[in-house]
C-alpha cells in the first residue's frame, strides 16, 4: 500500500514478486532499495530495513511497506 498521490488506489502498478527480483537482480543495494521507496513514499530507513531483511530474507518490501503504510 502507498500514500502516493500517484496511486489513488493505494497501490503500485508492480506486484511484491517483481519486486523481489528486482531486488534480488541490484543485491538489494541501499540507493535502489532507497529509490523503491520514494517510488512508494515511503521514508527509507537502512536500519530498519536491514533489521525486517534479517526477518524476511528476500520477502522483505512487502512487511517494509507495510511497517511504513
């Protein structure tokens, strides 16, 4: 989900499986990552994120996302 005023439906025009590739794909780098979440207006917090990505492994965006929506 996303506050974006891009996105009035509160959701981005890409699933959490294409995501997760593409993540996979740039090896989570932090400026990517950082861009995803602009992307979603979402703040990016390194700490957190490293935090959830311990958690989730390559799963993580959806339960970053939603720790942020």
């Amino acid at each position: 989900m996303t506050k974006s005023i891009f996105y009035s439906d509160g959701a981005l025009p890409i699933c959490n499986d294409c995501i997760e590739l593409y993540l996979v794909d740039v090896d989570f780098d932090w400026r990517e990552v950082n861009k995803l979440c602009q992307y979603a207006d979402i703040p990016f917090v390194p700490k957190e994120w490293e935090r959830l990505r311990e958690m989730n492994g390559d799963k993580v965006f959806p339960k970053y996302a939603e720790v942020f929506a």
